[in-house]
C-alpha cells in the first residue's frame, strides 16, 4: 500500500540529483521555454481516447481514469499535455499494470516511491502524462478538488492562469522546476477550497 508522503509545499524546489533519482531513462533539460497555450476544445476529446485505450488494456484494473491537470478545465491555459489520473488498487505493485501499459506503448518515465508511490507513464503518441496513484490515495482527491474548483471558480482560475505564463517565462533546467515552482499558488488555492463552506 502507499507510504505516507509529505505534503506537496515539502516537496518545493527539488535539486537535480531529486529529480534524477526518480526519473527512468534519460533526463533531459528543456531546450525553451515551457509553452503555454490558450485552452483548446479538443482537449477533453484527447483524454477520452487515451482513457479508453487505457480502461482496453487495463480493463477492471483501471479503478479509476479522470481528466486532471489545466488541460482539464475550461478555459485555462496550459501546456499541450495531457494529465491523466489512473487510480490502480497497489501503483507500488507495477507488475500487475505496468507491463500491460508498455505493450501498448506507454511508458514508465518517474517512479516516486516516496511520494505515495507514484508513478507517470508518457503516451504512444498524444502527450501526455498518465499518474497512476493507489487507490485511498489522498493525492487522488486533492488533484480532483483543484480540478474542480477551478472548472467552477474564475478568480483563481484565473489566478493560477497568469501565475502558469508568469513563470512560463522564466528559464528553467527542467519542466519538473517549473512544476514545483507553481507550488506556492497551488497551496493558495488549495486552502480556499478547504475553507469554502460548501
């Protein structure tokens, strides 16, 4: 089952020999700027082809596949990626998920085990990034929540937007520190929603 993680605010500002460790194959630093883009329709439609090319391979071991990340919401800009959230009973156990996900091109590139034992597989041919968490994981909720509440709040969607191209801007060894960089934001934010009293 998942180890218990720090919280995402600890995990700010990771070194290169961090970002190394957890990264299968070659680690390669950005040759630009983090691309930001306005929200494309086609999005969802992206998502909707990988998440049933992956509930094929995957069948009742995909618990869970959902939409996450800026690619999700209405309306923000974002990088050209594709999150996907697949929720698989054990992500520590890869052999009962993983070899399935590699012969249908998928593959494994981080392996956090100290960080709820995530994992993030790169697609056969859209990009995208596949985090495979453990099901009860909390970081399942959190992510949905952020989701959620900026598909529904404009003020920090927009927020989050103009932090997103501020930071974009900026020159950066590797996405992963862009990443880390929006942490602060994301904690903002994420404190709102816990306090709304919806």
């Amino acid at each position: 089952m998942s180890k218990e993680a720090p919280p995402l605010d600890n995990r700010t500002s990771r070194t290169e020999e961090e970002i190394r460790a957890y990264t299968i194959g070659e680690l390669k630093p950005l040759s630009s700027r983090i691309p930001i883009v306005d929200y494309d329709p086609h999005w969802p439609e992206l998502f909707t082809r990988e998440a049933d090319r992956i509930r094929s391979v995957l069948g009742s071991r995909a618990l869970r596949i959902e939409h996450a990340g800026s690619t999700s919401v209405p309306g923000l800009a974002a990088k050209p990626i594709i999150d996907l959230l697949l929720v698989v009973a054990d992500s520590a156990e890869e052999d009962a998920y993983a070899p399935a996900l590699g012969a249908a091109g998928y593959m494994l590139r981080i392996r956090e085990p100290n960080w709820y034992e995530h994992r993030v597989f790169k697609g056969p041919d859209t990009d995208i990034n596949l985090h495979v968490f453990s099901s009860a994981c909390p970081e399942v909720d959190r992510m949905l929540m952020f989701r959620d509440w900026l598909r529904s709040n404009a003020a920090d969607r927009d927020l989050y937007a103009r932090t997103k191209l501020v930071l974009a801007q900026k020159d950066w060894k590797y996405v992963q520190n862009y990443a880390d960089a929006k942490t602060v934001v994301i904690e903002e934010i994420i404190a709102r929603v816990r306090s709304d009293p919806k």
